[in-house]
C-alpha cells in the first residue's frame, strides 16, 4: 500500500491583510485561533479558539486582533538543515582579491574627501 501525503495550503484575506491558515494564530490577548476548515456562507474562513463559537476571520482581527503567527514547533528536519547547511557561503576560488596597489589608491581618495 502507497501513501500520499498531501499539503493544502490555504489563505484568507482581512482587513487587507493574508493569513495562512495552515498555522495557529495568537491574538493581542494571548488565546490561539486555529481554522476549524470550515467558512461562512460568504466564504470568509471560521476561527475558533479552545471549545468557543467559531467566528469568521474579519471579526477575530476586528475585536480580538492584530493577530501574530505562532511559532511552530522544529521539526527533526529543520535541525537537519541548521546542522548541515552553512551559515555563510564560501567565496569562489575564483574570486579576484584587491591587490595592495587598489588598497592604496583607495585609502588615498578616501583620505582627500577627509581633508
């Protein structure tokens, strides 16, 4: 047997502003707001934080928002990626270095501005 694991992402629109609701959501008071999958009959995504009513998107950013991202937990492929990826790139062998010629016409111009 063959499992598919498929990612949907889906996106809402209030007040302007693009939530992903493939993540939690964290208002000014600190409750998490989760999409429940569902909308309203005008297509508006319904939040709902803990056992409370589900309400549409425009009236958690209306009354309870901004809303913030929340964090994600790391996953073991993440840690991966820190551990074995660098933190800075390695210049090119090929890249060419000012020669002490350069270095010094550079200081000279830039102590003529100075003076």
């Amino acid at each position: 047997m063959t499992t598919t694991t498929v990612t949907i992402t889906a996106t809402a629109t209030a007040a302007g502003c693009e939530f992903a609701l493939d993540r939690d959501w964290i208002d000014t008071y600190g409750a998490r707001w989760t999409w429940t999958g569902e909308t309203d009959e005008t297509g508006m995504a319904l939040m709902q934080t803990g056992d409370d009513t589900p309400q549409t998107l425009n009236h958690v950013y209306w009354w309870f928002g901004p809303l913030i991202p929340a964090p994600r937990p790391v996953t073991v492929a993440d840690r991966h990626a820190w551990l074995t990826t660098p933190a800075c790139t390695q210049p090119d062998e090929q890249d060419e270095h000012p020669t002490p010629r350069t270095v010094a016409g550079l200081l000279g111009r830039l102590r003529g501005r100075s003076a």
